[in-house]
C-alpha cells in the first residue's frame, strides 16, 4: 500500500479511535445540558456570597460526582425493568460506583471537618427517593419528577454561604429561593419548548408560574424583578416559535448565567 493509502487507514483509525472515545465520554456524562446549570448555578451563587473558601472545591467535585452516581444508578433501575437483557443496565454499574466512590473519598473528609454536612445531605434523600421512583416507573420525564430533582440543587446555596461565612442557614436562603424559582420554572417553560410543545395547558400554566414568580422576587428584592421579567417575556413568546432545541439550550445558558450575576450583584 502507498502512502497515500497509508495516510487514509491512519486517519480512519482515528476517527475510529475519536468516536469510541465520544461514546466512552458518553456513557459517563449524560447529555442533560440543563442539569449542569441547575447544579452550577446555585452553588456558585452561594460560594460568591458566602465568600469562596478551598473547602468549596472538594464540596463541588464531590457534588458533582454525587450527581453522576445518582444518574447512573437511576438508569440501571430503569433499564434492569424495561430492558431483558442486561447488557444495557450493566453498562451504567461501572460509572455509578466509581462516581459514588469519589464522591464519598472526597465528601467524607468534609463531613468530618464540617459535621453539620450530614443532616443537610440527609434532606436530599426524600427528593432523591422520588427521582428513584421515577426512574423504576419509566416516567422520568415528568413534571413532578423535575420539580422534585430542582429543590435539592437549589438548596445548595444554603449549604455553600455557611460554609463559606460560617454564618446561620437563612444567609442563603434569598439566593436558594430566587434559584429554585428560576430553575422551577424552567421545567416547565422547557416542557412548552420541546415535549408539550403545542399543549395549551402546559402553556398556560407556564406563563401563571412565571408571572406569580415574578411578584414574589419583587417582594424579595426588586433587583430580581428585572431578570425574572424576563424569564416571563421568553416562557410567554418564545413558544411556538419552532426553535432548534440547540437555541433553547443556549437561550437558557443566558439566563442562567445572567440569574447568577444579578444573585451574586444584589443579594
């Protein structure tokens, strides 16, 4: 074989090597764009307010991980129902208990340094629980199992504040509460955006949920009245516009990253 056959196989080979390590990351990483946000947001919002300090770094990687392990372990329950071969489930087994083994290596060590860690991890469990469920009926998507993985993300503001100012839990409740309004909200404008797109109802009930969040972040701080406005114009026009999902994607980093700056600014 020539060189120009040779320069051909190389470069298949590592197309082929590229996209076996793209399914690798893949089954490790879940394609969940939003849930990075709603688990970065919150945290950093509390860690800016409370005063980053080290111990904010293992915390987020354990966290992280955390919600890695969770995920997997979540779909090895789905799949070991819906699925008869166990191929599919396996799959997850490896991800689940390596994430929960580095979750646990660094989150322990917190836990002793910081002991009231525990009983604020320990409120998590009856959401989670509920996620479980979820996963075992096959109804992941649902509204009440969105809204039930939202409240423990968004509490993270009152675990980070404390641990970064060493202040009393209400320090952060101001930033969890605008954060579990914004990403509770997104549930549901997202649902009017891909899977209920066209429902009347879902859109209705979109546009009543943003506009009574609105009213309370007014009364919480009329900074926050600017960017949930709009949240509001956006759940309220932007359906039924047949975006790409990859623009809703990015439409919601935008806010995101905007909630974090007016939290970190005015709070």
């Amino acid at each position: 074989m020539g060189k120009g056959g040779c320069a051909v196989s190389g470069r298949a080979r590592g197309a082929d090597v590229r996209r076996g390590r793209g399914r690798g990351r893949g089954r490790w990483l879940p394609n969940q764009h939003g849930a990075w946000a709603m688990l970065a947001v919150p945290f950093l919002a509390g860690a800016l307010l409370g005063g980053p300090r080290w111990a904010h770094v293992p915390l987020l990687v354990a966290w992280l991980l955390g919600y890695l392990a969770v995920y997997h372990a979540q779909q090895w329950v789905r799949l070991s129902r819906i699925r008869r071969t166990p191929k599919a489930p396996r799959r997850h087994v490896r991800p689940a208990v390596c994430c929960a083994a580095g979750a646990a290596a660094l989150g322990l060590p917190l836990a002793v340094a910081y002991p009231w860690l525990l009983p604020a991890a320990a409120c998590a469990v009856p959401f989670v629980g509920v996620n479980f469920l979820y996963a075992y009926a096959n109804r992941e998507r649902a509204l009440c199992n969105g809204l039930a993985a939202v409240v423990p993300a968004c509490a993270m503001p009152l675990v980070t504040v404390r641990l970064g100012s060493g202040g009393p839990w209400s320090a952060g409740l101001g930033p969890a509460l605008a954060c579990l309004l914004y990403f509770a909200g997104t549930v549901l404008y997202v649902k009017t955006m891909i899977r209920e797109r066209g429902s009347r109802t879902y859109y209705r009930a979109s546009v009543a949920y943003h506009c009574a969040a609105l009213l309370f972040v007014t009364a919480l701080s009329p900074w926050l009245a600017a960017p949930f406005a709009i949240f509001l114009l956006r759940a309220a026009l932007l359906p039924g516009r047949g975006l790409r999902v990859g623009v809703v994607g990015a439409v919601e980093v935008a806010c995101s990253v905007g909630l974090l700056g007016v939290v970190v600014g005015v709070l």
